[in-house]
C-alpha cells in the first residue's frame, strides 16, 4: 500500500479549495473541514483569480492569421482586435515570422505567403 506523504495530502487540500472557490463549485464546507482537522490555515495560501483561457492550442495562431488576412495591423492593433496578453501573442507572431508566414515591416505586420496557405 502506497502512502501519501503529509504535505502532498495538504497541498492537494489548497489547490482543491482554491478550485472550487474559483469556479464556484460544491463541497467548499467539506474541504475547509479536512483542512480544519489537519490544522491547515485556510488563509495560508491565497486563492488566485481564476484566470481566462480565451484560446487553445493553434487558435491564437489562428486568429492573428484571421486578422492579418484584413491587412497589415500593428501588434498595439493585433493585441486590442484579438484581446489577449502580450507574452503569448508576441512569441505566436515570432513564430510566425520565423516559419516564413508573417513579416515585419516597419511598425507593421503582414501576410508573407506566397500562394501557400498557412497550417
């Protein structure tokens, strides 16, 4: 029998609250009660916001493809059409100009296919 070690179990106990208080699910009474009788400080850890995953994998590429097919846009443009974080939109567009599928050209981004269509 494969024991869990006390601070896994009570690790697992602040991610559990943390979930269900984020999402608003049920059982909030149950866990703070084993935290309780662990004598686990229930402000210990800060719940943090959940946060919004607004794209998945391949659909902020996706998007930012989308929106260049407009015409060229600055990245300020980008950023506020699409409305996501700068670090994950800045290493698509890298990404891109890397493989060829975008350049950038003076303070502008664009389309660089030649006849190909990208992904």
């Amino acid at each position: 029998m494969h024991r869990h070690s006390d601070e896994t179990i009570n690790t697992s106990l602040y991610y559990l609250r943390a979930q269900i208080i984020r999402n608003g699910d049920s059982g909030l009474k149950h866990v703070e009660a084993l935290m309780h009788q662990r004598g686990l400080d229930l402000d210990a850890l800060p719940v943090p916001e959940k946060r919004n995953r607004r794209f998945r994998k391949g659909q902020l590429r996706q998007a930012l493809l989308d929106e260049l097919r407009k015409g060229p846009r600055t990245s300020r443009q980008l950023q506020d059409a699409i409305g996501h974080s700068m670090n994950n939109f800045r290493h698509t567009l890298l990404t891109l100009e890397a493989r060829g599928v975008v350049r950038h050209e003076r303070r502008v981004w664009k389309l660089a296919l030649r006849g190909q269509r990208p992904f």
